[in-house]
C-alpha cells in the first residue's frame, strides 16, 4: 500500500510539473514573439526615420550642373581689410580624354581609391560598411567610404566638411551622376581634376611636371604608383620637397596594386627600388601674373591640406591675413641692392607674423621672383639650421620653465666637451668665465648653453620646442647650439617666436581665416590658440632678448623706440665644408629672428645651392640685422608693451654674486645689475657693502674781493654726475660754522666780517657716500684783528709762505671751552705755534668731529681738527691777506 501511495502521490506531483512547464513554455514563447515584433518594429520606424532624414538632407543638394562639371570655376583671394587681391584659375591645362589613360595608371587609381569601381553604382555599400565599422569604433570621420564616383562629385559640386548631410548629399548625387555618365566619363572626370602640388592640376599636367612625360602611356608602374598615392595629400607627397613620405605612399600604392590583383607581387618589390629622385625631372618654373605669389603659395597650401579642395576650380571666396603694405615692403626689400650682394646664389626668406593671433602679415619667399610661378620658397619651406636662434626654444626658455633659472642664474663659460667626449666651443675660442644667463644667451656662448640644455634634460627640452611648433622627433646635445639634423623653416621660426611675445600662447602661423563655397557656405579655418609656457617664461626671455637687440650680438638691428627683442644665429659648415673646398667654420646660413609686441619676422640669409662660393662673408652675416631694422622701422608704430606679469620679480642684484645676492645699500650702481625671477625664487640675502668714499674736490680757492667786500670760493671736480652735490662748511671768526648745499662748483660769501678768519671745506657727496673734505682759509682785513694778540707761551711767528695748522676742542653746551692749539711748520723754516683759551657758547650736536680724513663722534663732546693750508702751502694761492701774527686754530666745529 505505502509503494502505491507513493506512487499516486509522485505521479501526482509528476502531472503538476508538466503542467507548469508548458506554462512557462508558453508563457517564453509569448515574451520571445512580443521582442521580435517589437524589434521588427524598431526596424521599420528607423527605416522610415532614415529615409525621411536622407531626404530631409537631400533636399537642398545642389543639382547635377554638367557645365560645373565640365567648366572649373575661379577662386577670389581677399587680403585682411576684405579687399581683393588675385584670382586663382583659368590656367592651361592639359585635358585628357579615357582613351588617353594607361591601363597601368588606371589599375594604380582604382587600387588606391575604388578597387569596385567597375562593381557598385555610385556608392560601395562593402566599402562603406567597413568605413561605418571605423568610424564606430574610432569616431566619426575616422576613415572615408567615397568612390571615385562620389570624390568627383565633392571636388564639383559640395565642401569637404565631414557632416552626415554633407555625405547624404554627396550620396545621392553620386546616383545621378552614374545614370548620367558611363564609367569611363567619370574616371575621365576624375583624373582631370585631381591636385597634385605646385598648382598643378589633372594627371596629364602632372605627368608632365614631374616626369618630363606627355604621353601618358609611357609611364613607369612607380611613377603611375606615384601619381595614384598623392592625390591624398598632395602637399605632403611632394616628391620635390618630401621624397622620403613620396617613396613611403608609392610603396604603399604598390602593395594595394599586388593586393588587388593588378600586378604581382615581384613587380611591386621590384617597382619600390627605384630612387624616387631618379624618377623627376628638374623642377620647372613658369611663368606667372599672380601678385604676391610667396604669400598666395602658402593660401593653396593651407587650404588644400585643410579643405581639400581646388582653389583653381571651386569658385571660392578665401579671405586671407594679408597685409599688401608689408608684403610689398618686403618683397622691394627683397629685390633691392641695398643689403644684398651680387654673390652667386645668394638668397633669402622672410615671413612676418602678427604676434598676438598668429595672423601672417608678409611672406618674402626669395629674391628675384617676379617671373617664377610658385617656385621654391624660402619662407615656408626649410632652409637650413637654425643656429643659435635655437638657444631660446631648446635651452634657455625650458630652463625657466622647468627649473625656474632666473635671468642673473649663473653659468660657467670654459672649456667643454658633449656627452661622448667631443669638444664644443665657442665662435672665436675664447671663453668668458661665469657669467649670467642674460649675458650667456645676449652674447650667445655655446658652452653655456649646452649646459643649460643638460640640465633641463633632451625630453623636456623636445616637449618645450615642440609645443612651439618645431616638430622634433628626437633632439641631441648639438642641438642645443643649433645643429639640427632636419632643417627648419621661416615661417616656423617666427611662429615659434610669437609665443615669447605672446605671454606664453602659441597660435600656428596661418595665412586664411575662412573659405566661403559657392553654395554659400563657410569653413573657418583659423587654428586655435593654446597656451605653450608660462608667462613668467615668455617675459623672462623676451626681456634678456632685449638685451641681445640693444647691447648684444643684434645690436644692429636695434630701432631707437621701438621695444624689439629678438636672436641671432649663424651656422658653419664643419667637417661638410671639405666637400666644397670650405673650411669648417665658414658660413652658409645667416638668422635673426626678433619681435616687437605688435609683429614678428624671421629673416633667413644664405644660398640655394651648395658650392666652393656659398658662404657668407662678415658683412653678409649682418645682413638679416639690417633688414629686421628696415622691415620694423617701417612696420611698426612703436605701440603696445611687453607687460611684466605679477609671476615676475625684478630686483637689484649685486654684480658677480653666486647666488644672486640683493644689492646693498651701499653697493655701488657700477656693481648693481637689474635681474628677473619667478615670484617666490628671489633671493633674500643681501651684498655687505660698506660705502664708498669719493674722491676729493681739486683747486680749492678761497679769495677776498675787498671792491665786492665778498669771498669767491671756487673748486673743480672730475667725477661729478647728476646725482653729485657738494657740501660747504664755512666757519667765521667766532667759530660758528654755516653749511652751504650747492650743485654748482663755486659759492660767494657777501659781506665777511672785517678782521675775522674764515675757514671753507667743500665735500663732494653722492647719497651715502661722501669725500674727504678740501679746505681753504681766508683773512678778511680791517677790524680788531689789526691790534696785535698776545702770543702764548710755545707761540712762534709764522713765516712768510708757512703752513698754520690748529685744534680746537670744546665741550658742547652753555659752557663750552674751547682750547686752540696750533702746530705750525714754516716751508721756509719758520714755525710758529700758540695755544687759546676762551670759553664758547656755541652748542654742538650730541657729538661730531670733523679733519680732514675722517667725521667721528663720542657722546658729549665736539672736537674739530682743521688743517689751514694758509697762504701757499695748501691751497696754491697767494695770499688773499697779511700773514697770521698767530697761530689760529681753524676748526669746523659742526657735526659731519
């Protein structure tokens, strides 16, 4: 019975299970139908969205104009007042026709651009699936899915802005366009279009420029790989300027060709050995009549490689930075004999800069252009090394950066070598021992600023150049003195430059501000400004480049007025030199690169090939100084400051001090040197300097005129500036003393008392410091004093042209005694001496003594010692009056 009961109860229970289960079978199910129509759904309102977005965004596109397509349209430069300054189109082109076009630039295009070209209808959906998986992954505008179809369609009709409605656009007339036109009319279309550098435009007129080939159909698989690769960025594939990018884009269209099948793999290794160079032909340069053409070169550049579009087809309104006074100044400069020599290949490049926003005002890109289309440009292109032009950007301006050097931080100027033992020194081989950081960069040494570069260490010293545009892979110690490995630009040295003048904010130099499409829509192609250094830095070093323009090595840049900082820089050949026949220290590149508040220029001088006469003799060197003065002169109206930003300090320091130690109050002016730290590094010890003593007056006289009844007093001084005055102590017969203050170098004393003796020192003070005092004694006759006085005892005569000389002591207060004592010595061998007592109410000071070498007190009592030079012996004068019959004292008496 109990198995039985256990089994009903389990089958019971077994039923309650099944029931359950299909409950929730069931129950899935539902949930399962309910998300897949929901999904379903989902899918049909966001196809519908989609569509109804598509043709929302269709619905402005512009229409399929065949005459767009067949006619380029020209585009309107602007300078920076919005006044027109050229006209870019309309030049010869060779146009070419689908016949015309090789198969094997064909094969080369498609694998580069649209290996299904042949395969889609307009839009590559495979293709474009996997730029939507890109740009999910990596965000929008990531990576492009446009055919040549749609490429062909953006070049004619749309902007490059990469915006969902500018590729909706661009999608649906890429449409059309198929049902309009056969495959071959498209490529045609294509090929005829596309930018390659240089103003060149079409693969006919390319072929041409850089192969030498006007038919097509001799072209080389690398050279067909070449012109395929450079439509992507035309500028930068330049085999002219960038061979090594050229070579690298070729090799890759070589391996998309071999993955697509066109040709094989050995034919694409075999294709990557030729030299890119060993493929162009020499670079031509046409004819032009477009102004400007250094300036207007650097407009296409900019905004190709920002836009990507044709300046010379597109219909564009581009409004630039130009200023059409400075470019032309520059450009007569240029031109001129004035500076310049006839030496053979001798060139330069100037770029000027705005130096608050970065806006380029003039580009100066050679000598001689008038007749050359868009040839080499020395103010954008590199030119060469920078020299010490380097010296603020890789050492000294990471110096106060990183280690917050102030501009008095001593350095020792001596012999040196790098790292690996190479000895460096510096131009001239001398050595000036330790000096400042200001003195160190103003006279440019090299020793000290390796040293500096090795402190600030070569990764913080590369961050600090690059953030100032100069783009360093890897820098090493000959850098910091300006052997560069790659060359630098112009252009990118005055760009670099701006942020010193600009309180630490780099902005990259820029020639466009907008393009305007002939829809009507704008592209603001302005670069962002961004902050690169502390302003402390930029004021710091832009102060010390002061120093350089006003008593340094730039000294003949100067311009009386103008606040202008700026570096010079040269470069020499070294162990290159014996390639031409030169010696090591000879020249080939001259700089200065200076700026005022307002602008910046960089001024490049050297030559453009290399040769037994490409070097710059002494005056050329000097060169770019006098044009930095010229262009500044002229450019600038003096206005706006270098402002010290409250992250400075400026303090008086005295001169030689390691550590800077503040100036005392009586260290010399000579001594005292105006240097810059950053707030919270200043020094607090001070110089102990005891005051320096004057030299004394010379040619004391002192002379009675008895029809003026007045003393002339009278004396000369050879070290008196402005800030000397002298002090006149006259003390009468009584021995009361008067002080006179005077900046002239004579006194007169009106109305002498009859018989009284007056006694006159003159001191030369300058602040704290003071001379011994001259003195000078006069008799005044008439009066009591004719009466003869009783002689003391030890009272001698005096002879005739002797010296008297007398102490007088006295006590000050109501009762003060004063005791003469003389002690005279006769130069003809009389001598004569007495001694005087009286009392004197005179009162004193505290205390005060007065000779004539030293002023010294002791409380409670005045003591005078004075020495009369009398009649001859001291002053050189003769006598004013009958000789003393006494000795009388002739003291001061007043406190120092």
């Amino acid at each position: 019975m109990s198995g039985e009961y256990r089994s009903r109860v389990e089958r019971k229970q077994a039923a309650k299970q099944t029931k359950q289960k299909k409950a929730k079978t069931k129950r899935g199910r539902s949930w399962l139908k309910t998300i897949a129509i929901a999904i379903l759904l989902m899918m049909v309102l966001g196809a519908i969205g989609g569509i109804a977005t598509f043709a929302y965004f269709v619905k402005d596109a512009p229409p399929l104009d065949e005459a767009k397509i067949k006619d380029p349209l020209s585009s309107v430069l602007y300078d920076m007042n919005g006044k027109q300054v050229a006209e870019l189109g309309g030049y010869k082109r060779t146009y070419i026709s689908y016949k015309d076009v090789p198969k094997v630039l064909e094969d080369a295009v498609l694998a580069t651009e649209d290996a299904r070209f042949y395969e889609h209808h307009g839009i590559d959906v495979v293709r474009l699936a996997g730029a939507v998986l890109a740009n999910i992954k990596e965000g929008f505008g990531a990576e492009g899915g446009s055919t040549i179809t749609q490429q062909v369609v953006k070049m004619t009709f749309l902007s490059s802005e990469k915006t969902l409605k500018r590729k909706a656009q661009e999608a649906w007339l890429a449409l059309q366009l198929e049902q309009k036109y056969s495959k071959h009319e498209i490529l045609e279309m294509y090929l005829n279009k596309i930018y390659y550098s240089d103003g060149i435009y079409g693969v006919a007129r390319a072929a041409e420029y850089y192969f030498g080939k006007t038919d097509l159909k001799k072209l080389t698989l690398p050279e067909a790989a070449l012109l395929a690769g450079m439509p992507q960025s035309p500028n930068r594939y330049n085999p002219y300027d960038h061979p090594e990018a050229a070579k690298k884009r070729r090799d890759t269209v070589l391996s998309l060709m071999a993955k697509h099948g066109f040709i094989s793999q050995e034919e694409a290794e075999k294709a990557k050995q030729v030299p890119i160079q060993s493929m162009l032909a020499e670079r031509k340069k046409s004819q032009s009549s477009v102004p400007y053409d250094a300036f207007i070169d650097e407009v296409i550049k900019e905004v190709t490689d920002k836009a990507n579009v044709n300046v010379f087809e597109d219909g564009l309104k581009i409004y630039t930075t130009l200023d059409q006074n400075v470019q032309t100044y520059v450009e007569k400069l240029l031109n001129s004999d004035k500076y310049f020599t006839n030496k053979k290949d001798l060139q330069s490049g100037i770029a000027v800069v705005d130096t608050k926003t970065g806006a380029i005002r003039a580009l100066g890109g050679g000598r001689h252009r008038d007749n050359i289309e868009f040839g080499f440009n020395y103010a954008i292109q590199p030119v060469g090394q920078p020299g010490s032009t380097i010296k603020p950007i890789l050492d000294y301006g990471p110096a106060i950066e990183y280690l917050k050097w102030s501009t008095a931080h001593i350095l020792v100027d001596e012999p040196y070598t790098y790292s690996d033992g190479t000895p460096i020194r510096n131009a001239g081989g001398k050595y000036a021992g330790p000096v400042t950081l200001r003195k160190a960069l103003t006279w440019s040494y090299n020793i000290p600023a390796l040293k500096t570069y090795q402190a600030v260490g070569k990764e913080r010293a590369m961050e600090f150049a690059n953030r100032l545009g100069m783009g360093f892979d890897e820098v090493y110690e000959p850098y910091a003195i300006g052997g560069v490995s790659r060359y630098v630009s112009v252009l990118q040295m005055a760009g670099a430059y701006t942020a010193f003048g600009n309180n630490g904010v780099y902005t990259k130099p820029y020639a466009v501000t907008k393009i305007v499409f002939p829809d009507g829509t704008e592209m603001d192609l302005q670069p962002k400004p961004k902050r690169v250094m502390h302003d402390y830095t930029a004021y710091m070093i832009t102060d010390v480049l002061k120093s350089v323009i006003r008593s340094g090595t730039g000294q003949l840049a100067n311009v009386p007025g103008l606040e202008l900082a700026g570096k010079t820089g040269t470069t020499n050949y070294g162990k290159d030199g014996a390639k031409f026949g030169l010696d090591r220290d000879d020249v080939p590149d001259s700089w200065i690169v200076g700026y005022t508040p307002n602008y910046t220029a960089a001024i490049w001088v050297g030559f453009s090939k290399r040769s037994s006469t490409a070097k710059l003799d002494k005056y050329e060197q000097k060169i770019p100084k006098y044009l930095l003065r010229d262009i500044m002169s002229h450019i600038d109206d003096g206005s706006g400051e270098f402002k010290q930003p409250d992250s400075v300090v400026k303090l008086p320091i005295k001169k030689g001090t390691n550590p800077p130690k503040l100036a005392g109050k009586y260290t010399p002016e000579s001594e005292i040197t105006y240097e810059l730290f950053v707030r919270g590094t200043e020094p607090t010890e001070t110089a102990n300097d005891v005051p320096e003593e004057l030299p004394a007056v010379k040619g004391l006289t002192a002379v009675y005129d008895q029809a003026a009844n007045a003393i002339s007093v009278s004396w000369s001084y050879d070290e008196q500036t402005d800030e000397t005055i002298f002090e006149v102590r006259v003390k009468d017969g009584q021995g009361q003393t008067n002080t006179i203050t005077t900046k002239d170098r004579s006194i007169t004393i009106s109305n002498p008392t009859p018989g009284w003796t007056y006694t006159i020192a003159v001191y030369a003070k300058d602040g704290e410091r003071m001379s011994k005092p001259a003195i000078a004694s006069v008799h005044v006759p008439g009066g009591e004093d004719q009466t003869p006085v009783p002689q003391q005892p030890g009272d001698d005569s005096q002879g005739s042209g002797g010296q008297n000389g007398g102490t007088d002591q006295g006590n000050s207060g109501n009762n003060g005694n004063e005791n003469g004592q003389g002690n005279n010595n006769e130069q003809n061998g009389g001598a004569s001496g007495g001694q005087e007592n009286g009392n004197s109410g005179g009162a004193n000071q505290n205390n005060g003594q007065t000779d004539g070498t030293n002023n010294q007190g002791t409380n409670n009592s005045g003591q005078t010692n004075g020495t009369n030079g009398g009649t001859g012996a001291n002053s050189g004068t003769p006598p004013v009056s009958p000789p003393l019959k006494n000795g009388s004292g002739a003291g001061l008496g007043t406190r120092p």
